[in-house]
C-alpha cells in the first residue's frame, strides 16, 4: 500500500551477501553512524565480529529489505559457541525509519533463526540507542549478562524463538482515565507488532504498571492480562480519502484553552489530551473546530525531543498515542457527562514523524450510529504531507461505566 509521496508500507526481504552491494553500502552508512554515535569503530579488534563469511549460510544469514526497489535496511545472523545466533548488523536508512521497518526487519531475522534451526537469539545495543533497547524489550528480549565483550554496549538481550511471547507492563504515567491505560498507545503495543497498518481492538480497559503478556503470531497480535484479552490487533487497510488541507498554523488556531476544558473535561490527567497534565509531560492535545471548516477539527502537535531517538524520529508508539484523543473531537460531548472512550484503532503509519517539527491533527466523523462513533484522522506536517492516517471508532460509555471510568463515583 502507498500514500500519495509514493511511500510504500510494505517490505521485502530478500537473502543477500554482506560483502556485495546493496549490504555492503548499508553496512558502510551502519558503521558511520556507530562510530558518529560512540566515538569508537564498529570494525575494530576490541569489538565482537559479524564478518560476511559469518552472516552466511548454512549457519548464519543476512538480509536485505526493500521498499518500492529501494534497499532501506539490513541484519544479519551469526552462530555463537553454545549454538545460540547472535543478530548483527540490524541498520536502517534514516528517511525510512519511524514506520516501523526497524521491528518488522527484527521480525524477517527472528522468523530466518527459526528456519535455520536456532531456538535462542540474542543481541546487544549501547546507551546512544534507546529506542533499539525499547523494541528489543518489546519485542521479547529479556536482559542477560555480557556474552560477546562489546565494550560500546549496555544492554544485552536473549529470547526464546520456540514461541514469540512478549511481556509488556504500561507505565501509570501513560494513563487514558485515572486508573486504565490511555487507548492509543495500548493499542500501539499490539498493533506496532503487526507488520504494516493494523487495526486494533480493545476488549476491556488496559490495566496500568500490570505485567502483560503480547502472543504474537503471524496475522494477529493478542494483549493479555492473564487469561483476559485486553487488545488484538490484525493487518488491515485505512482506506479514509484524502485528508483536508490545513496548515500546523491553523491546526493550532483551532485549539481551544486547556482552562476553559478543565471543568468540562471527564478525564483531565490524560495522556493524551489532559489538560492538568504538564506540557514536559503529556502530549495535551486538545482538538476544536476549525473556523469555516465544514465539520473538521484540528490540533497542532510539534512533537518533544524525548518522544524521539538520537536521529530525532519519534517513537511510533507516541505516534498512534497522538491520534487518539484528537480523533475523538467530531464525537466528543462538550459537557463532559457522557465520555466516550477508544473501542477500535486502525493506523497506517506512512512516513517518518520528525521531533522539533511542527504538524497537524485532522479529524472528521465519517459514521455515527447510536453509542458508537467512528471518526478520521490524519497526521500533516508543514507541506501538506499525510505522514499517518487513522480510522477510529469511539464508544460512548453508560452512566455506571463512565462512572467506574473516571474514579469519582459521579
């Protein structure tokens, strides 16, 4: 699937030769950027190895993806003594990551460890990369001691390729109402799994600084507390139209005063569009009416530093959290006494989203029935660019729910 730039969503892995073009190039970039990053080679006699004899079969591997003929990323496999692969040499272009290619390249080298018969992986990143260390966690990588003497790392990671099991727990800073987990970036723990856009249902509250257990298979990604399912998410398509033309200045314009929502607001510690959360913390988001605008909402969003990596995109899961709260706005009563919470969250993330940078928030209903409501959403940036799109579907709580929801007993 491609937006209107031309990005496509979809990857191909094909095998490859480290030491021949494309890896070769990619390896050279992978070797810069670490050397830019630590002050300390890759290639060095301090440093573990990943020759291309070693990344190559029939005990190693290395991989190569392509997106619309373009060679955006590259990994590799290598056997260790005790018969574990280590992965190696996992680098993505800068222009394409944000979009998830990094954990969907993770995946192709965990799916190849399995065919080649390994039953462990392990692998290793340094304290310039935080958001490697966060995929790798999410993605199932437990820490364990050094085992390859890499002076430049401070994470060492090991999984059990027999099942992808993943344990996640939702810290209490990233709360929806006061005692659940805020929807979209619970939805994003599923659906960041799946390969390409994916639509996320949420089954029951997500619970908060709760061990969770995400069951990964190959076209659905279940969120569980315990034996209960919080979420599912499976591959889908967001087929919304073209998004309205609004600038990040008139997105901004249409943001109403977080003081004017405080006594109003069902849920004000939120995430996502709390507006007594504070602005080096929640994302406050608070989406209005765009003058003139036939129905459409906006907000403005210029994401933090600390939302992104070193190369400044920001994390995908930030991403999906942002389009939350603002897809709510068509829907939203201006009272606060019927609130209305995430029941279903379709995302296509299509381009890297740059901190630092300004952008736009648009939303518009496409089809209200009853208690549910289902509303679009686009991510903008200054040039009119659809960076990410999204189908959400808001559900209006009973009474006793939106009691039990906010925590007062109002």
């Amino acid at each position: 699937m491609r937006d209107d730039t031309g990005v496509s969503t979809d990857i191909e892995f094909r095998p490859a030769h480290a030491d021949a073009e494309p890896g070769r190039g990619l390896i050279a970039l992978m070797e810069a950027e670490v050397e830019k990053l630590y002050g300390h080679p890759l290639v060095a006699p301090d440093m573990p190895s990943a020759t291309a004899q070693q990344m190559s079969p029939p005990e190693g591997a290395f991989l190569v993806g392509y997106r619309d003929g373009e060679a955006i990323c590259c990994g590799g496999l290598k056997r260790l003594p005790d018969g574990a692969c280590e992965i190696k040499r996992m680098f993505v272009v800068e222009h394409a990551r944000g979009a998830g290619v990094a954990r969907a390249l993770l995946r192709a080298l965990e799916d190849t460890a399995r065919r080649l018969g390994y039953r462990t992986a392990r692998l290793d990143t340094g304290p310039a990369q935080p958001s490697a260390e966060r995929m790798y966690r999410e993605a199932g990588f437990r820490a364990v001691a050094d085992f390859n003497d890499n002076p430049l790392a401070t994470f060492w990671g090991e999984k059990d390729l027999g099942r992808d099991l993943r344990t996640v727990s939702i810290p209490a800073r990233f709360n929806g109402p006061p005692i659940s987990a805020h929807g979209g970036y619970s939805a994003a723990i599923a659906g960041l799994a799946i390969d390409g856009p994916a639509e996320v249902t949420l089954h029951a509250p997500p619970p908060l600084e709760t061990p969770l257990t995400l069951d990964v298979e190959v076209d659905r990604a279940v969120l569980r507390d315990g034996d209960t399912p919080i979420a599912t998410a499976t591959p889908t398509t967001v087929d919304i139209g073209a998004a309205p033309v609004l600038s990040p200045a008139q997105a901004r314009a249409a943001m109403p005063d977080p003081d004017e929502l405080r006594p109003v607001h069902p849920f004000p510690t939120c995430f996502g569009c709390g507006p007594d959360r504070d602005p080096s913390d929640g994302l406050r988001l608070f989406s209005g009416p765009v003058e003139d605008g036939d129905g459409i909402f906006a907000a403005g969003w210029t994401p933090r530093a600390d939302l992104a990596g070193p190369d400044g995109v920001v994390d995908p899961a930030y991403v999906w959290a942002a389009l939350d709260c603002p897809s709510s706005a068509p829907a939203a009563d201006p009272t606060g006494e019927r609130p209305i919470v995430l029941g279903r969250f379709a995302i296509d993330l299509r381009a890297p989203v740059m901190a630092g940078t300004e952008h736009a928030i648009v939303t518009r209903a496409l089809d209200h029935q009853g208690r549910r409501r289902t509303n679009a959403v686009w991510l903008l940036d200054a040039d009119g660019r659809e960076l990410a799109c999204g189908r959400a579907t808001w559900i209006e709580l009973k009474p006793v729910d939106a009691a039990a929801r906010r925590g007062d007993g109002r």
